[in-house]
C-alpha cells in the first residue's frame, strides 16, 4: 500500500492495481524507452514485437514510473486518473534506484504496482554497456548544448562536483549518471541485479510476460529493435 508523508493510507491501494494491466517500458536511462513507446504509438515496432502486446496497448496512458521516488509523493496524488484506466505504460529507469541510495527494487515505492497488477508485460531494453554509453552520451551532450554553452559549463563543472561532494560527505544522494556511465563495470554490476529483479517478476504470476529486446539501426539508419 501507498503511503503519503502522514503514514496514512492513500487510495491506490492493492485493490485498486490488482486489476490493472501494465506494460513496463524498462532499461537504463539512455537506452531507447521513449523511442521504443514512441514507436509503439505510431505503430511502427516489428511485427513479431508489437504482437507481444494487447492490440489497445497503443492507447494505454503512459506514466513516469520512478516520479514517486524522485518527487517523494503518492502516485494516486500524481497522477489520480491512474486507477480509472484498463491498462497504463510504465517508463521506467532501472538505474535510478541506484543513484537514489535504495538497496533493491522492493524498496522503490513504485513496485507494489508493477507486482501486484493483475497482468504484467515487461519490455526490458537491454544495450551493451559500449551501446548504451554511445547513445546516452549523445543524448547528454544534445541536452546541454540545448541549454547553451555557459549553463552546460556550469552543470559540467559546478553542479556535479557539488553532487559528488555531498555524496562524499554525507552520503547522500549520488554522483550524476554521465559520471556513473563512464564506468563499464558499474553499467555491467547494475544490469545483474536488474536480471534478479526480473527474474522475481517473472515468478510472480503466470500470466505475466518478459519480452528482452535489443535497440539497433535498420537498413535505412532508424532506430529499431530486435528481441533477444
């Protein structure tokens, strides 16, 4: 059950998500979930994949699965119409626990959702750690050129370092994630104990189903995916 701040129960409780189907969109921050989802609304999956899913899927609300942990607030208060839907996307970064401090995925305030739905699809997008450092890269340098020269200076060299610092001292929070991506064994150790955590989902109902699936490039130089 979700709680808020008072320790008093919220609506959004088991009975509410038990009859929720979710499809949970999840893999590292830069790995192609918005594209993938981006995708799937357009219909533009290979056909094999987008048969995986219910044939509404593409109507289905999406939601950013790990703003309860960033925003420290019930996710019925973020999003109340949540529980009025057949079925909900969940975007869902499965590095960020790590650099929120929590030890395990059942610590996230999401979970109870993600394993108490009534059926649950889980699409893990899965790069290599070289791939995944390509495109996240990529991504956080279009980011702070968007945000121009002196404001992409100042993250690079002052908030950072300010990050690191607290994390240090206090330990507190953690470093940012183009810090953290520089590492190849860092990407490699979080991945495992992403595979434990699917390997529990996966055992939790029959019904439920994992698709693993690769980001690539077509013949024409879109982005694309193939399943593992």
């Amino acid at each position: 059950m979700l709680k808020g701040q008072d320790g008093e129960a919220k609506r959004g409780t088991r009975d509410n998500y038990s009859q929720l189907c979710v499809l949970l969109i999840a893999g590292p921050s830069g790995s192609g979930k918005s594209t993938f989802i981006d995708a799937l609304r357009s219909d533009q999956l290979p056909l094999q994949l987008r048969n995986s899913f219910p044939v509404d899927v593409a109507s289905w609300p999406a939601f950013e699965a790990n703003d309860v942990l960033k925003r420290g607030d019930n996710y019925q208060k973020l999003h109340p119409d949540l529980f009025e839907k057949r079925g909900v996307i969940l975007h869902y970064d499965t590095f960020f626990i790590h650099r929120a401090g929590l030890s395990s995925y059942a610590e996230d305030p999401i979970w109870p959702i993600i394993t108490t739905a009534a059926k649950l699809y889980v699409v893990s997008i899965e790069p290599t750690a070289s791939q995944l450092q390509d495109q996240f890269f990529e991504r956080f340098h279009l980011h702070m050129k968007s945000k121009g020269v002196m404001r992409s200076a100042w993250h690079r060299l002052v908030k950072r370092r300010m990050r690191q610092l607290n994390y240090k001292l206090f330990r507190k929070g953690m470093p940012d994630s183009a810090s953290l991506y520089k590492s190849t064994d860092t990407i490699e150790s979080w991945q495992g104990r992403w595979e434990q955590a699917l390997s529990s989902l996966t055992f939790i109902k029959a019904e439920n189903r994992l698709v693993r699936i690769k980001p690539c490039r077509d013949q024409d130089g879109q982005n694309t995916y193939v399943m593992k």
